[in-house]
C-alpha cells in the first residue's frame, strides 16, 4: 500500500486482511490465528457501534474509537484482553505506517496504560481469599436481584429489564456460558422438560449445556413478563430469543440482546447492587469462574468441572475425554440441585 487519495480510501475489511496477510509471513501460525480472531472481535465491535468493516473505509480509524475498544474489552479475562490489545494495536500502527490515516502512537500507548487490566498474578489455593470474596459478592447480586425484580414499580420495559438481567446473571453463574453463548440462546434452543440445551458454542463445536432448576425458574419468570410482547411479534415462539433488548430502540419487537448489552447487564447491576469499587473486578467471565470452581468443589474431580465448562484451554487427560454424558448429568445436578 502507498500514499492514498481522499477518494481511494480502502475499506477496513480489506486492510484487515493485508495486515493478517503480512502478520502470516512474518508471524508462527499460533500466533496468527490469535490475530486474526482478534481482528475478528474488532469487527464486530465496529458493528455494534453501526460501522460495517466491508463498506466503511479506513480513514474512520481514530484513537477515540480505540479507547471505545479497550472499554469493551473489559468484557473478557485480562490475559485475553490483552492479547488481542496487542493485536488491534499493531493494526492501528500498520494502518499508520502505510499513511492511510495519521495516528499518535504514543498517545495509543497511554490509552492501554490507562484503561486495559493487567493479567493478576494466579494465585495457589492457600492465598486465594481474593476470589472467595469474589464468588460471594457474585451470589450477592443474584440474591439482591431475585428479590428486586418484584419490586419494580417503574416503567414496564424497567420490570422487563429487572426480570431479564436477573435470569441472565443467574443462568450465566449456573451454566458456564460464555456471555455470546447466552446472548445468541433461543427459546426453541431450550429442552425445558429434560433442562438442557444443545448449542455451538466455541470453535464452532456443538455442545449440551445443562440447567438448574433455579435457572429455568428465573428464566421463565421472565419470559412469562414477556409474554405479551413474544405473543404479538408475529413469529414462531421457538425463534424468539431467550434474553431480548428493551429499550426504545427496539420498540415492540423481539430483538436479541448483544455482547455488549450482556456485559453492560453485569456491570451495571454489580454497580447498582455492590459499588462502583467492583464494577470491572466481576464481568461476565467472572461468572464462569464460579461456575467451574463451584463444580469442582462439588465434585473434586478436574476433568468433570473442565467437560461441564466446556473449558478446552486447559490440558485435557485421557479420562477426560471418556466422561460419559450420564456422568455429567450427575455431577452436574449433584453440585447444583442439592437442598
């Protein structure tokens, strides 16, 4: 790329591939498939804010809206934010040093310094009170919003929001979703009678996802609040998604929520119900953290905790992988359906 006129501005998919082009021959394949799922979210964070990467072209680029992506960030575990930091600030530098806009990199350094999380230090289970604390503030809100949701005397879309952001925090700590997995949930999705749920979940891999009564309940109080809006939508109720927006944007249809709205439930709930001081310490993937840690306190079995959290980061041992599936069913209702 050279020198580019005000009408010759590519667009930003097409710079986003010439940079995955140069970062695959100069980078190991490890490294390039980080980038590129990197810049993968970093398209679909330009969607959320209404730019689509194959039609708007490169000069929209700035260091605001590379501060807006270090805020939606907040939504994944600090080694990850970090990595794909790294990432999309190589492309802001690429897209510098080919002069198709003009940035301050010192300025993109301080907006990281600023504003990203650093990976905290994993700590051995004898100085682990930090995350103790963590998964009892994480129940905190749950019991908080279980007995708040009733009290709504606002708006209805205010009840509907007190009644969803309930089911979607509940269902995040009882199932080990990842917040997209939650966002994208459709009712038809759900088997209510056997509590489970087959998905595609990471890697495009298709996964059963289990869960508690309590889940089902709230989730259900919900869509009974909803009923109405679900009724008058002119659509199959097995095509309605489980948690849907409600605000003025919306209107009356049955719009699934995002990412980002998932991410805004947790972190304006943790506000309302707990301080500022713990708004960005318990974010989506803290609820996942709870999640496996509550399985294998319940189970004392690894393999069990990492197959129900679908957690394949983690090194897997040959009795993982012949768990069976009526295994889980057990472990699974043994931990979380206890009196």
């Amino acid at each position: 790329m050279t020198d580019t006129s005000e009408a010759e501005f590519p667009s930003i998919s097409h710079v986003i591939s010439a940079y995955l082009h140069m970062v695959e021959g100069a980078r190991s394949k490890s490294t390039k498939l980080a980038y590129k799922k990197a810049l993968k979210i970093f398209a679909e964070f330009l969607q959320e804010n209404l730019i689509a990467p194959d039609t708007t072209p490169i000069k929209v680029l700035s260091e605001n809206l590379f501060a807006k992506f270090l805020e939606y960030l907040h939504g994944y575990a600090p080694k990850t934010e970090q990595l794909y930091l790294q990432a999309v600030k190589g492309f802001y530098l690429y897209v510098d040093s080919e002069k198709l806009i003009q940035l301050s990199q010192s300025r993109l350094t301080v907006l990281i310094r600023q504003r990203s999380r650093r990976p905290g230090r994993r700590l051995p289970q004898s100085e682990d009170r930090y995350f103790e604390l963590l998964l009892e503030k994480i129940q905190d809100v749950q019991n908080l919003m279980i007995s708040s949701a009733d009290d709504e005397n606002e708006a209805a879309n205010a009840k509907l929001r007190a009644y969803r952001d309930r089911a979607f925090m509940i269902t995040l700590a009882d199932t080990g979703f990842r917040v997209h997995e939650a966002c994208n949930l459709r009712r038809g999705d759900i088997d209510w009678n056997e509590g489970r749920a087959i998905i595609i979940g990471k890697g495009d891999k298709e996964a059963v996802v289990r869960f508690t009564a309590r889940s089902m309940r709230a989730m259900k109080d919900y869509l009974s609040q909803r009923a109405e809006l679900d009724g008058n939508s002119g659509r199959p109720l097995s095509s309605l998604p489980i948690f849907a927006r409600h605000d003025k944007g919306a209107g009356k249809r049955v719009v699934s929520i995002t990412t980002t709205t998932g991410r805004n439930i947790v972190k304006e709930r943790v506000e309302q119900f707990l301080g500022k001081e713990l708004v960005g310490k318990i974010t989506p993937h803290s609820f996942r953290h709870y999640f496996v840690t509550a399985t294998l306190r319940g189970t004392g079995n690894l393999a069990i905790a990492k197959k129900l959290a679908r957690h394949e980061n983690i090194a897997m041992t040959e009795r993982y992988t012949h768990l069976t599936d009526e295994e889980l069913d057990k472990a699974y209702h043994d931990v979380f359906e206890r009196d």
